[in-house]
C-alpha cells in the first residue's frame, strides 16, 4: 500500500500519541501537537482517506479514530526506528545480571523479570532447547538404595535431572562404571542420538542391564523433548496496568486464560527461536485470545547458535521500538552469561565431583 508522504506522516502521528495517550485521537489534536502547519479540516480529510484504507477505526463511544493492526503494521515494517537503549537502561540490566549469576534456571527467571518489570507487559521466556545441544556428560548419582539421578551435562551448560529406579544387582561402582561408558559414547553427539539403537551398542558388555538402559533412555528422551525447553513467564498482571484491559474484564480474563495454554505458548516460543525477531500484530496470532494484542519475541544465543527465545505480550498500543530495543540488549546479555557460566564450568558442576 502505497501512502503519500503527509499521509505517512500523520499515520506515525496518530499512533504515537495512541501509544503515550491510550485516547483516541481527533484532528485537532493531531494539528495542534505534530503538525501544525494544517488546519484540523485538511487533517480531517486525511484521516477519512486512512479510514477508507482500513489504517483507522472509530471506536463507537469515541470522536477520535485508533489504528487498525494493519496501521501497525505499516508502522513496525516502514516507519519505526530502534535506537539504541539509554546508558542509565542498559547499566541498570547489566547490572542485575552480573548479581544474579549462580544457577541457569536462575539466569531465565532473572530475564523474564527483568525484561517485565522494564516493559510493564507480560515476559515470556524459552530456556534453552536441549535439542540444539550436545552432551558433554551422562552422569548417574546414587540417591537412595534402589534409585538413582540422572545427571545429563550439556556444552550449552545446561543441566537436566531426573529420578530413575536401579534395579537390584547395581552398586554404586557399577553406576560409576554406565556413567563413564554412557560419557564417552555420547559425548560430543546431540541430543536426538541417544536412543534404545545407541545404547544396544553399548549392551555387548552390559546386556543384562537391557531392560535398565531402556527405561533410561525413555527417560531421558522425555525429559529433552525435540523442541524441549520450559516456558517461563512473569508479569501476567501487568495486562491490568493498561486501560483496554483494566476497563474490559472479559477480555482480560481471556488472556489470562491463554497463558495457562503453556503447551501453545511453548510452541510459539520455539518457532521464534529460528529468527533474530518477530513482532505479530493482532489478528497476525495463531492463539485466538491474543488476537487483540501484539507478540515480540527476540532469539537468544550462544555463540552463533540460537538456543532458546524471549518475548512480551502486550496490547497492540505496545511501544515496539522501545521493546525491540531492550528485547535486543537482553537476549545479548543473556547469551552472554550463559557463555560465561559455560567457560567458568559453573552449571556443569565442573570441579565439584
């Protein structure tokens, strides 16, 4: 769609003042803060053109006009710049990361937080995917006569654990002995390599554990699904903050409903992972109860590698140069730590056997 440019610029006007304002806008106020140099006759005129358009709807109880998602999107893909965070913004994050830094799940909750408290919106975090990563150890710890932890370290320092029962007849030097075989076939292979086929390989010296190696298997293919990775949340009731869902209830517990769907949102959340961003608008979402409000997401990385995403849901008004601005600063400083706490062996226990 092609718009004049008085016609672009009075787009970016309206939204801009809807964005600060939550009050739909009229022509005189258009006129009188942004552009002046016209009557609030010729901006009307050029407001019933956008509404024509289908840029602008007049909500019923309003003389003023709001924009339409696809006004937005025009918006996001040919008028808004990112900029850059300030230096008071970008010290108080670094900030709160560098005081934060023990556990991994620790480092996605304190992104989740962060990032919330910062946007006033809703904060999704993806940890990272275990599927986009490689072993560095298998590890089982005796736990109590009869079970035993499986510890499986990865080279994204992540760490996963969990429960398993150990039939009688294997001690803890025989757990040792399945630690470091499991170790040294598995390591340096990804995630979706083990299986019941990888582990016969190791049953020529083993085979009466068969029945033990496939339940370990089934265990650790469970816990590391194909797209694995848990969804972290804060801030579900900063939607309250902002008049369209303060004064809405209905709508509001709509929303609120959708982020008890985790299994949707999980899914979401891994489809960003493949790109640097993402901003769906509106009608743009898959999930029904956010189709009145707006999804940005950034990847996280570490290295080159994209291991996981974050993002905020916020009502289509949302500010996106400023959320695009600090979704960017703090999947860096996220990629960042986790590349520390991997160099520093600090989530794989490096030294603590």
């Amino acid at each position: 769609m092609e718009l004049s440019p008085r016609k672009m610029r009075l787009l970016q006007a309206i939204i801009d003042d809807y964005i600060s304002t939550a009050v739909p806008v009229g022509s005189r106020t258009v006129s009188k803060k942004y552009m002046s140099e016209f009557s609030a006759a010729t901006i009307r005129n050029e407001m019933s053109d956008l509404e024509e358009l289908g840029l602008l709807e007049q909500p019923h109880t309003s003389a003023g006009r709001v924009p339409s998602d696809l006004a937005y999107r025009i918006y996001v893909d040919r008028i808004l710049r990112i900029g850059e965070l300030s230096a008071d913004e970008s010290l108080a994050i670094r900030r709160y990361f560098d005081s934060r830094m023990e556990e991994m799940e620790q480092v996605v909750k304190g992104a989740a937080k962060v990032l919330s408290d910062l946007t006033d919106y809703t904060s999704l975090v993806l940890s990272p995917q275990l599927a986009r990563t490689t072993i560095k150890r298998l590890q089982l710890v005796p736990v109590t006569r009869g079970t035993a932890l499986v510890v499986l370290v990865t080279d994204a320092a992540v760490v996963r654990d969990t429960i398993i029962r150990v039939p009688e007849g294997i001690g803890n030097d025989e757990l040792h002995g399945i630690s470091e075989a499991l170790t040294k076939r598995f390591e340096g292979r990804s995630i979706a390599e083990i299986s019941i086929a990888a582990m016969n390989e190791l049953l020529s010296d083993m085979a009466e554990h068969r029945k033990f190696f496939e339940e370990l298997t089934d265990t650790l293919t469970r816990s590391t699904a194909p797209e694995g990775g848990d969804v972290v949340m804060d801030g579900a009731y900063n939607i309250f903050h902002h008049p369209e869902y303060r004064n809405d209830m209905e709508k509001a517990q709509s929303f609120l409903m959708a982020l008890e769907t985790k299994d949707k949102l999980q899914e979401m959340m891994a489809r960003s992972t493949r790109w640097e961003f993402t901003i769906t608008i509106g009608k743009e979402n898959e999930i029904d109860a956010l189709r009145d409000m707006s999804v940005v997401t950034a990847s996280y990385k570490l290295g080159d590698r994209p291991m996981g995403s974050m993002g905020v849901i916020g009502p289509t008004r949302m500010d996106y140069g400023r959320v695009v601005r600090l979704l960017n600063f703090i999947s860096r400083s996220l990629g960042e730590v986790m590349s520390g706490m991997l160099s520093d062996g600090v989530a794989d226990g490096e030294g603590n056997e």
